[in-house]
C-alpha cells in the first residue's frame, strides 16, 4: 500500500538541473530501504519556483525540499520516508517567524511565492505525471469534453467561452469566443483546430511548462474546440528545441486514443476529432498565426496578407481556429465551472488569470499564475523577491522583442491588456524580464531589435529593410557617433514600420525602442551629447580606471588581464607599500576582468 508520494519536477528547468540523476537515485535508495512497496516517485511538470530546483515534494505532509543533489537523496529516503523525520536543513520557506508560530504546518500557500498565486492554466503543474492519462482523469480530465459532448450543442459550448471573457493568451487578446464562432459560421468540408506552441519569445517558457505539465488538458481542450466549431482534426505547432514537450505531448495523444477520448464517436456522440504534432525549426516569425498554418503546411514559414483571416481561409485553404498553449488550458476549466467563474478572477475586461514567466535581475525566477489586475509591484516584490543583490528596480520588460517596458514610475500600474496598452506597453505572451540599475535601456532595446532583424522572414521591405536601418542608428548611439538628429530619425522609423509592415512581427519589432524612448529618454540623450552610458554597459562609452590612492599594488589585475593593458607605475600611496598600477585605455578591452578581480574595489567604471 503506498503510503507517501515523492514528487520530483521534470520540468526542463529541474532536468538540467540534475531531477534526472535524482530521481534514480531515489528509486534506488527506496528499493535498498524496501519501501518499494510503501513509497511512490513520480515525475511531474514545473512547480514554478525554477530558481530553486530541483524541486522535491514529499506527501501526504507537503513537504517543500529545494535544490536537492544526489547526495541528499540517502537522508531524506532514511530520515523523511523511513523514519517521518523531516530534513530540515533542505526545506523551502520564506513564511515570516511570526506566522510559522500560528500555523502548525507550513504549507506551500502560505509562503510569498505561492500565496497570491491563482492556478487555473498551471492548475495541475508538479501536482500530476503528465505522461499517466489516469491522474489526469482523476484530477477531472475529459470531464468537460464529455460535459460538452453530450450536454452542450456546439453554440452553447461557444456562447459560455464568450461569456467568461477568455481573451487569447498569445499576446494580441482577442476574444476566443468571438474567433471560435467566426470559424463556426464558415461552412466547408473540412475545418481545423491548430495550437500555437511556437513560443519564440526570448526568456518565455510558459507555454513549454504547460505541455510539460499538463498535456492532456490541451488535447481536451482541442477537441472541445473541434466539436464547437466543426472541426474534425488538430495540429499542435511545437518548436523542436521542446524535446520534454514534445515527447509527452506524444504520449498524451496516443494515450487518449486508446481510451477513445480522440478518433472516431467519442463518448459515442458521433463526434470524430484526432490530433498531430508538428515540429518547428525555431523561427519567430512563425508564432504569427498565418506563417505557423504556412509551416505546418510544408513551406517557408512567412505571413500571408490578411483578409482572408484563418476562419475563412486558414491551415490547407480551409477554414481554422488557431490558439495558444495557454489560452486552450483555460478552456477545461470554463466548461466545467461556468463563465461566471471565470469572470469572477481578474477586472472587467481582462478576465481570469495570466501566466508569466518571471526572469532577469529577480530572486525568485521562475513561473507564476496571478489574476489579471495583479500590479507589477506585488509580482516583483512578494512573488518575486525583489531584485538581486540589493539593487533598485529600474524596469520590466513585457511581451519580449513584441513588447515595451515598465519603468520604476508606473509599478503599481495593473497587469492586463488595456492598463498596459495605455502606457505603450502590451501583455504579450507572458515573458516578463526584470532590469536593475545595471542595465542600459538603449543597449536593451538594441538587443530586442537584434533578435527581430536575424528573425524577420524578409517578406516585407519594411520589417526586412527598416529594423535593420533602426539597428544601425542604435549602433551609432551606442557606440558614441550618434546625434540628436538620429535619435528624432530613429521614432520617424519605428512608426513606419508599426503602420506598413506585412503581420504581427514587423508591425511590433519597434516597440521595444518606442518604449524605452519614452520612458528613458534622458538615456538616449546622454549617449548621444555626453557620450557616456550611465549604467556603465555601452563598452564604446565605457572607461576602466585604477583609483591609485586605492590601489595596494597586489598586482591581481594585471595577472588577469587578458590585453596586457596594465602595469605598474611609481606612484605610492600613502599608507601603501607597494606602487599602484594603471590601465592603458589605448589597449583595454573593456572586458572587466580587474574589475572582478580587485577585491579593494580600487577599479572603477566612468
């Protein structure tokens, strides 16, 4: 009889973090221990708290163990599950002293990570093997596709994901009830149901953790979309750098076939609806909709003018539905607990919850779920932990190369579409990088535009030609050739684009300098008329110097720099022993290995 479970993330984070490695070595100690019969291991999707993986959860108690190695495994297999002695010194807790003398038993929603925390997408995230169908079930999967079979017609299922508000997830926030009716309405032969897994956003991983997590409620949720729409067949659009999506992604299906839950008649209602994975090579233009159907249909992946939009004319000239990861994971849910359920998270007209995938200068990197309306400022500093190493907080950048930025100012603005949109800025698809003082605005606008130029799919002279001509004038700033002048030339620029590129890539490539121009400004301008970079990043602009009153000659620097730029002089400071030493600004790399190295602080960036 299995008394305790061992959960163990097999998320990509954890894995490469050695969850692997761990998780024999579990079933190793168990079987010498014999619990074999007692104890059950099982791997799941991400817990979201990546920064401290791997991540191990003992239960029935919940125990919370963080950063466990293989060498910890054999204490808590003889301390934790062969005698019920916790292991302390491993277990996760940020709960105040003071509420961990009210509550016997911690648990994860009480710490500050978990607690404002609402899982609706990531319900079943690290709490189930995603690659067994029967803890899916018994977490009520296939509920609400049987509920829409056999009690709901194909309006009603549509009239209740419109009621609930569900907005796609994907970064434009269109009503999915509204694109799944436009598909319903076109009559044709043959109708599909596509699934954006692309996921190109630089620092995002929702998407990834959901399939990993979580297959089988996107299966579901496609063949509730199928049947709401008159489709009989599905495409899930997954980038092959996902190789632990993919393959449970895989599992899942075949696993719902056996059960009858794809294929032919499912839950006898003469429905017929089956799915297929196909792979992409990792281009970002191919998260547009429209350049995805291209892909999958064996060609370049590039954009097609719109009209004709997918419901008309879509994957194979027929008509499509096409979402992503995230949004199909509401859907369950919606049908299961009505659209007023859902209404009743988030504001009025952003409903229901948003993931974020919460990374840069942050303590607690990793993956969230808050309602919509949940401010910037209780994501980075509950959530989040606040910035690393004491620094203050400068900026977040939203929706990756799509998005804008949130500067300090405007941190208690609220999360959803139309606060940010009112700023400049746009949800996006939840990738959500946090800057400190330490970063250089220009510099990251110019590493956002980097990616959209190598990625544009050259199809349109303006993303092709006009991001490249915007690269170029970011490079002049940076490098301490630009003018004033450049930078009203580099806004001109932008609104081209936005307004005459061909989809979704060209026409939000410049957002990210739109952004940072309006916020930081005074960034711009000093870059170009002091020619200084005031976070000390622009290595253009950038000068290493030994302050030699307090320098203590050890001589450090000079072993690690790789340029041969420094050397000894003759000067000694008062109440040193040795001559300082001083760095050749004519040979520098400005790589800031003495820097790093001095540990008198004695080398300073101008």
């Amino acid at each position: 009889m299995i008394r305790s479970q061992v959960l163990i993330c097999g998320g990509t984070g954890c894995t490469s973090s050695g969850s692997k490695v761990l998780i024999e070595e579990f079933e190793n100690r168990i079987e010498e221990n014999g619990l074999s019969e007692e104890v059950k291991i099982v791997r799941t999707g991400c817990f979201g708290l990546c920064a401290l993986g791997p991540v191990v959860i003992v239960y029935p108690d919940g125990t919370f163990y963080s950063r466990v190695q293989k060498d910890d495994v054999a204490e808590i297999v003889s301390e934790h599950l062969l005698k019920g002695r916790v292991v302390e010194r491993l277990v996760y807790s940020d709960v105040d002293e003071e509420v961990k003398e009210e509550i016997a038993n911690v648990s994860l929603s009480d710490t500050t990570f978990y607690k404002t925390q609402k899982r609706v997408a990531l319900r079943n995230c690290g709490v189930i093997n995603p690659e067994n169908i029967d803890e899916y079930i018994a977490m009520d999967g296939y509920a609400a596709l049987g509920k829409a079979l056999t009690e709901m017609t194909p309006e009603e299922v549509i009239k209740v994901i419109s009621d609930s508000g569900l907005r796609g997830r994907g970064g434009g926030g269109f009503p999915t009830g509204k694109k799944w009716s436009f598909t319903a309405a076109n009559k044709a032969d043959q109708k599909y149901v596509v699934c954006n897994a692309d996921e190109g956003d630089p620092g995002a991983f929702m998407d990834r953790s959901v399939l990993e997590g979580d297959p089988h409620c996107i299966v579901e949720a496609m063949a509730i979309c199928g049947y709401a729409t008159g489709a009989t067949e599905g495409y899930v659009y997954v980038r092959a750098e996902y190789p632990i999506a993919v393959e449970r992604l895989k599992i899942a299906i075949k696993q719902a076939r056996e059960y009858g839950l794809l294929g032919k008649n499912i839950f006898d209602s003469g429905f017929d609806f089956d799915l297929h994975v196909r792979l992409g090579a990792g281009a970002f233009v191919c998260g547009e909709e429209t350049a995805l159907m291209t892909s999958i249909e064996g060609n370049r992946g590039e954009p097609r003018p719109r009209p004709p939009y997918p419901a008309v004319k879509g994957l194979f000239g027929k008509p499509t539905t096409e979402n992503n990861v995230e949004t199909f994971a509401n859907v369950p849910q919606i049908i299961l607990k009505g659209a007023d359920w859902f209404a009743s998270m988030g504001t009025e007209k952003s409903k229901g919850t948003k993931v974020f995938a919460l990374g840069g200068k942050i303590k607690n990197t990793g993956l969230i779920e808050v309602p919509m309306g949940t401010t910037l400022r209780e994501v980075i500093e509950d959530i989040g932990g606040g910035i690393q190493g004491g620094k203050k907080f400068k900026a977040a950048q939203t929706g990756g190369p799509s998005g804008g930025c949130i500067p300090a100012s405007l941190m208690d603005t609220p999360i959803d579409y139309d606060n940010l949109t009112a700023i400049g800025c746009m949800m996006g698809s939840g990738g959500l990088i946090v800057m400190d003082e330490d970063n250089c605005m220009v510099d990251i606008a110019k590493f956002f535009l980097n990616f959209t130029v190598d990625e544009s799919c050259g199809k349109c002279t303006p993303c092709r030609v006009g991001t490249r001509r915007l690269l170029e004038i970011l490079d002049k700033i940076t490098s301490g050739k630009g003018t004033l002048e450049d930078i009203d030339k580099l806004e001109e620029l932008c609104y081209y684009i936005k307004d005459n590129s061909l989809c979704g890539l060209g026409q939000t490539a410049p957002n990210p300098v739109l952004a940072t121009l309006k916020f930081f400004r005074e960034e711009y301008i000093s870059h170009v008329v002091d020619k200084k970079c005031t976070a000390g990043v622009c290595k253009d602009l950038l000068t290493y110097k030994i302050v030699k009153d307090s320098c203590f000659g050890c001589g450090m620097c000079a072993k690690q720099c790789p340029a041969e730029a420094i050397s000894v002089t003759d000067y000694v400071a008062p109440g040193k022993k040795k001559p300082a030493y001083a760095i050749d600004a004519s040979k520098c790399v400005k790589c800031g290995a003495c820097m790093s190295t001095c540990k008198f602080k004695a080398i300073v960036k101008e």
